[in-house]
C-alpha cells in the first residue's frame, strides 16, 4: 500500500513538472540594458554572453534598448560596436560577468563620452 502511495505521488510530481516546464524556462531569461550618452549614435551594437550574441543595428544619442537573453552559462560580457563619429573604426569592450541561474538578472551597459563603457548589474523584479 506504501509503495502504491509513494508511485502515485511520484507521477503528479513528474507530471506537473512536465506541464509547468515551459513556464519554468520562460521565466528565466534575464536582460541586457543597453543606454547612449555618448553625444552621438553609435552603431553595429554586438552584445556577446557566451555562446549567445545579442544585436541591436543602431542606437542614438540619449535612447535606451533592453534586449532578453537566456544566458545558459557563466561568462563575461563582450561588446563590439562603432561610434558613427569614427567612420567605421570598432571599439571593444570586455568585462562584467554573468553567472547562469534561476535567479534573473538586468545588466545595463551605459556607452558614455571617450567611447568607454559602464557596465552595472541588478536584480530584476519579479512579476506576479
């Protein structure tokens, strides 16, 4: 009678987590922030977190952009974009780190004067 017990409670165990899986996974996807100051729109935006890279074409001077990722694995940030006052010329910028989890996270990368870029990370706020 014990073991019919425990085999039952095993099979709504594994078939909630069946059905709930994909609410799982969808709500881990963490964000990247990217923000200008720089004083001119910067272009060709690539977002790099491991194996995943993120684009955005083009980005003007004081406009935001958030862009989701789901950031399978522990890495650092790597960004190559080009500022529209350098003709063409990449900047790259590496650094920040990312540590995969449930735990979901916004990184915001701030492009500001001299090409430099400042990377801070949050916590996001869950959603109810």
């Amino acid at each position: 009678m014990k073991r019919l017990l425990l085999l039952a409670v095993l099979a709504v165990i594994v078939w909630y987590g069946w059905h709930h899986l994909g609410d799982l996974k969808s709500k881990s996807l963490h964000d990247a922030v990217l923000v200008n100051h720089s004083g001119h729109t910067i272009e060709r935006i690539r977002v790099k977190i491991g194996p995943e890279t993120l684009v955005r074409e083009s980005l003007a001077d004081g406009e935001s952009a958030t862009m989701t990722f789901k950031g399978d694995q522990d890495a650092a940030f790597e960004i190559v974009y080009q500022p529209k006052v350098t003709n063409g010329a990449e900047r790259h910028w590496s650094g920040g780190a990312f540590t995969h989890g449930p735990v979901q996270s916004r990184h915001t990368f701030e492009f500001v004067a001299d090409d430099a870029v400042i990377w801070t990370s949050a916590l996001k706020e869950r959603s109810k």
